[in-house]
C-alpha cells in the first residue's frame, strides 16, 4: 500500500492545478483519501478517536489550503470528523451501558474495567449527555437509531469467562477504526450514486410538454432530464450556450443523443426566452448555509430573470455540496478567475498590452470569473440525493429571527418538522454539516 505522506502530497498537487473537474469527482477522492489515512493510522491504546480527528484534521487542512475553492473538499473533510465523534459515541455508550453498576465484589469490578476498553473523558461526558439530548439532525436523515435509546442485551458473564481477555481486547481496540471505515466507505457509494438518486425523482418534477431552461453543463441536470424522458415525458430543452468556456454546447449534444429536444441559445437570450420556459432546472458548485447557491457563472442572470416571470428556479445538488458555511465569511472564498485566454485571443489584442497610463499598468484588463453567487430569495426549490426522501423543499428567503424565538427547518422527507432553539444552533451545526439544509442568517 503507497506511503499515505504520497497520496496526500499527489492529491494535493492536483487539487492546486484544477486537474480534477467536478465537485462529485473531488468528494469521492476526497473520501477515498481520508479512508487510506484512516486505514494507516496507528491506533494507540487510549483516546484512539482523539487520534483519527488529529489525523483527519491535519490532511484536511492542507486538502482545503491546495484550493479553497473546491468547498466540497471541506464538506467531506467535516463529515469524516463528524463520522468518527458520532462512532466514539456509540461505543463508549454501548460501554456504559454494558457495565454493571449495580453492587458487587471488588473482583468483579476489577474484571469488568478489564473487560472493556479505556474510554477517553470526552466520549464518556458525551456519551453520559446522550440520555438527555434528542436525536441529531443526521440520525432523522439517515433513519439511524438514537444510541442512548437502543436495546441492548444483557452480558453473558459467566459464559465470557473462559474466552481469551487479550483478544477481546484487540478486537475492541480495532473496532472503532473497523466501525469508521465502513461508515466512509457508505460515504463513498452514497457519493458515487448521487446523480442516479436525484435522477430517480425527475418524473415527479418534470411534466408533458414543458419546456425546461438550463445553463452549463452539469452531469446531474444531464441524468436528470434523460431520466424523465425514459420515463416517457415528452418536454423540450433550451440550453444557455455558457460563455465563454460554452459548455452549453457540449450539454445539448449531450441531450440531442439521448433523443431529447434541445434548442441552444445565446446567454443574452435567456431574458427573452425566459416567457416560454415553466420550469429552470440548474446544477450547483455548492449550497451555502443561508440557502444561497454558489452556482457556474451565468446564473444569478437566470435566476434573475426567472424571478421576474414567476418561473420556478430548481437547483439540483448532492449532500456532498451542502456546505455550513456562510457567503458573507470573509475566509470564505467563493470564486476564482479562469484563464482571458476563454475570452480573447491573445495574439488579436496583444497591441492593445502595450498603451498603458503608467509604468507597468495596461488599459485592458481582462476578467473571467468561474462562479456566479445566486441569493436564497431567488431559488425556489433544492432537490438533493438520500434514500430516505423525494425532494428537499428548503425556504427560500431569510426567516427574520429573534431570541428565544425557533429555527425552524422545513424537511419535506418524512413529513415532519424538526424545532431547534436558537441558543443551539451552533452546536447544531458543528453537529450536523453539512447535512443541514437551510439555516437561517442570525444577524437579521
């Protein structure tokens, strides 16, 4: 198995020269690489989550630094810490729970410290306020179990006693790293997976002879239009071209292929065709914490237009884009310039690098942003992959907060709405990111 120094070092090099395209791309080799680190780390014999989270923490930091940009790199990195607390937890309280703290002999007692592992003083306090608190916001996504409310058997001790107490011992001092990578590896096919979950609720979104606006060329928006048209939906396509880089015309040759009908437009068109459009259907770079979309440039113009004539703004993203973080953070980077090489030929305006006011400053400047920020006010609609639901419906506009008042989190997933109070929301989201959907800006 390579050195795990290698792959973090190889990894970080690509990142840094944008040799990997794509934020599902990025997330999965982002799991991928956490896992290998996980896999290597030596395990010591006491506060061994202590060691994973220090490990994690410190490839994360340096995965983040090679392209802030790539804020799924982030995301990942958030959710294999919060995999490795949220299994340290149920361990510890499966240990607690397993002992026996009803009176008995000293020897007895001597056995049973023996007997389990040597928990660190973080995972007991938490393990002991488990009790107390309600489920987290993960466990109503994933349907997992609150740990503090599982059944749990009664120890068999006179049987247990005759088995080997150092090999119950190793196996328990491997079970928290056993327990953590198969939770990354169900990390890793959730992400693989994701364009065909979203996909499968394109026939409840999409209807006969719609006509559906896109801009970009996003895979998801892709799997999703061709899944509607399998299911026998006859709708028409207009794809924004996606200047300058005109990714558009890659999506529509894409679409044409798979049968569907497809009309490319100009971007200066979208406002003018934006009448005949129901519905615009839009991929995501990322999903900020306020419900704002950090989305391929050109679609805050979209979105824009779109609010004018009432048409509804889909945004189609997977849990791997949700990000807790906020637009306004000023150590969040949100965007970056792409080559002027998209936008002018060099060898054309070369002339014009040589008039300049001053030594060393030119009167052209060219710029090329890569991303657009499109505002909570003007999405109406997230779709996003889980098995445990059909659609995601996430507000679209600021709720106006005031203490002790709720947040309120509308999760049209099982049909019930969840209440966190204010004065915890920032445990919430330490606990949850980036799983959360939508919380709202405090300071308003």
């Amino acid at each position: 198995m390579p050195d795990v120094h290698v792959l973090v070092n190889d990894f970080v090099v690509k990142l840094r020269k944008r040799k990997i395209e794509g934020s599902k791309a990025t997330a999965k080799q982002t799991a991928e690489l956490l896992r290998s680190v996980i896999s290597q780390q030596r395990m010591p014999h006491v506060n061994q989550a202590g060691a994973l989270i220090d490990a994690i923490k410190m490839v994360g930091e340096q995965l983040i630094a090679a392209n802030p940009v790539e804020l799924a790199v982030g995301n990942i990195v958030r959710r294999v810490l919060h995999i490795i607390r949220e299994e340290d937890l149920s361990l510890a309280t499966a240990a607690i729970g397993g002992l026996n703290l009803s009176a008995e002999s000293d020897e007895d007692d001597d056995f049973n410290r023996d007997d389990h592992p040597v928990l660190s003083a973080a995972a007991v306090a938490a393990a002991a306020r488990s009790t107390l608190r309600p489920p987290s916001l993960q466990a109503l996504l994933e349907d997992v179990p609150n740990p503090a409310t599982v059944p749990r058997s009664s120890s068999s001790g006179g049987d247990s006693e005759g088995k080997s107490k150092s090999a119950d011992k190793t196996s328990k001092r491997w079970k928290l790293k056993h327990n953590v990578i198969e939770a990354v590896n169900e990390l890793i096919q959730d992400i693989s997976t994701c364009h065909e979950q979203i996909a499968e609720q394109a026939v409840e979104h999409i209807h006969q002879n719609e006509v559906i606006l896109t801009l970009g060329n996003s895979r998801t928006v892709m799997e999703f239009l061709c899944a509607a048209k399998e299911k026998k939906r006859s709708f028409r396509v207009f794809v924004a071209e996606g200047a300058p880089r005109y990714q558009g015309h890659v999506l529509a040759k894409e679409l044409v292929a798979r049968g569907l009908q497809t009309t490319v437009i100009t971007d200066s068109a979208i406002f003018a065709m934006i009448s005949r459009v129901n519905m615009v259907i839009v991929g995501a770079h990322a999903v900020m914490a306020n419900g704002g979309v950090i989305a391929p440039i050109g679609l805050n113009m979209v979105a824009l237009a779109a609010k004018r004539h009432a048409v509804p703004f889909v945004v189609l993203a997977g849990i791997h884009k949700l990000c807790p973080l906020y637009p306004h953070n000023p150590e969040v980077l949100l965007n970056e310039l792409k080559s002027p090489s998209d936008l002018l030929d060099f060898g054309e305006f070369s002339d014009c690098m040589d008039f300049g006011s001053g030594a060393g400053s030119h009167l052209l400047h060219v710029v090329n942003p890569a991303f657009d920020y499109v505002p909570p006010k003007l999405v109406n609609l997230f779709i996003t992959d889980t098995s445990r639901s059909d659609v995601y419906l996430v507000r679209s506009n600021y709720m106006r907060i005031r203490r002790p008042a709720c947040i309120y989190l509308w999760l049209h997933l099982m049909k019930f709405v969840t209440v966190f109070n204010v004065s915890h929301i920032e445990e919430l989201i330490l606990d949850v990111a980036p799983f959360f959907l939508f919380v709202p800006d405090l300071h308003n």
